[in-house]
C-alpha cells in the first residue's frame, strides 16, 4: 500500500501551497509520508475528470497526477529520468494550426493581387507620361509652329525685303535662323544698318519670349544664295538680356 503511495506522489502536481519547499538547488533526500485518500473527485468546469491515479492528500495539501491535468489544459508533459526533470509545453493546437495556415493562404492571394493591381497601375501611371509626354512634345510643336507662321507674316518684309524666319528646338532653347537672299536684295541689305538689324532680332526675340517665357533664343542672319551667316544674336532669359553680335542690344 505504501509503495502505490509513493509512486502516486512522486508523479504528482501540487495544487496549493504545501509544506515542502521548491528551490532548484534542493537537497536528495528521502522522506516518511501519511498519505490519506478521501475519495477525491476532479471537475473541470462541472465536468468529472477521469485519472487512472487517485488524488491524495498529504499534510492538508492534495495532490493531483500531473499528466492528467496537462491534458486536461492542453499541455505537453515529458519526463527526463537522467536530469530528473518535468517538461511542460504547449501542445498544438490543430484546429488553430489549420486556421493560421487558411489565414497565411488567403494573405499571400490577397498579396498577388495587391503585387499585380500595383503593376497595373504603374504601367497605366506609364503609358500616361508617355501620352502626357507626346501631347506636350505635340503641343510646343503646333505652338512653335504658329509663333514661326506669326513672325514671318509680321517681319517677312522688314524694310521692304524678303526674309524667311525659321524656328526650331525645345522649350529651353530655341534657334532661330532668319535667310534673305542676298543676290537678290544684297544693294538694299546693304543699305540697312546695325540699328535695323537690332531692332528685327530684339523683335523676334521678346514675340517669342511672350510665347516660350522659359526659352533662351539663340539665331543667325544667313544669305540664302550662299549659306553664310552674315550676324548671329541670342536672348538670355535669365538676365532678360539681347545680344546682337556680341555686343548687348
């Protein structure tokens, strides 16, 4: 009877505050003990819990089968025989286990389609730079276009010659080539002076700062009967300043 006793205490778990005290650095040692058994029920939650052994009680405190309890709480127990020592540990939940993978799952789905709406919306961000990009290349085209029709209609006969305006570049720079054929109207190119010439360029040049506020200009005067440049002038934005061959206007 005494040897059931024992083996009953030593598999068993403390569930209030006994006589023994716990310290890992505890002493061996064997002990005399008055076991009583009473008959003792376990519930949980209302509910019998059936154990193969039976709960005692020792010096007013009961002791249960560890093991037992573990499972009834969901817990992993093991025993080390070398070291002498109770693990306890969490057991698996399943259904949690398969809830958590479910969940994991429907992340990475949800990730996918987030990963591929985002690409859809950096090709579509994309394809309108590129049109945004193309109707405003379009756009100072058609304007640069226009602005050249306009100066040929208001100079193309300055002085009473014949000149041709042409306009090319971008909107921070624009070149300007202004032709007159000089087999032709050489006497009366010759005629004119530098005031006349400064006069056309500085013209030309703020009509076409009024349109391309941003663009510095840079041009010539070109014989059309040779292809020599006969003048050069440029517009500096930044310091609003016209320069007819070298010298400011």
């Amino acid at each position: 009877m005494f040897k059931k006793q024992y083996l009953a205490i030593a598999s068993a778990l403390v569930l209030t505050v006994g006589l023994f005290p716990t310290s890992s650095s505890a002493s061996v040692a064997k002990k005399n003990l008055q076991v009583n058994y009473n008959n003792i029920k376990v519930l949980y939650n209302g509910n019998a819990v059936s154990t193969t052994v039976e709960p005692f009680i020792v010096n007013g405190t009961t002791y249960i089968p560890l093991r037992m309890m573990a499972g009834v709480f969901n817990k992993e127990v093991t025993w080390d025989g070398n070291s002498y020592t109770i693990n306890v540990k969490d057991q698996a939940d399943s259904q949690h286990a398969a809830e958590l993978a479910a969940r994991d799952a429907q992340i990475r789905t949800m990730q996918a389609k987030i990963d591929s709406l985002n690409k859809e919306i950096s090709d579509l961000e994309d394809d309108l730079d590129k049109k945004k990009n193309n109707n405003d290349d379009e756009d100072f085209d058609d304007r640069l276009n226009d602005l050249e029709k306009q100066l040929n209609k208001d100079y193309g006969d300055f002085e009473g010659l014949e000149w041709d305006i042409t306009l090319d570049g971008d909107e921070d720079e624009i070149e300007v080539e202004i032709e007159i054929d000089l087999d032709e109207y050489g006497d009366d190119f010759d005629d004119l002076d530098d005031s006349d010439f400064e006069s056309l360029v500085e013209d030309i040049v703020n009509d076409i700062w009024d349109e391309f506020d941003d663009a510095d200009v840079k041009g010539k005067i070109i014989d059309s009967d040779t292809g020599k440049k006969k003048y050069d002038f440029e517009g500096d934005v930044d310091s609003d300043k016209i320069f007819f061959d070298g010298s400011r206007i």
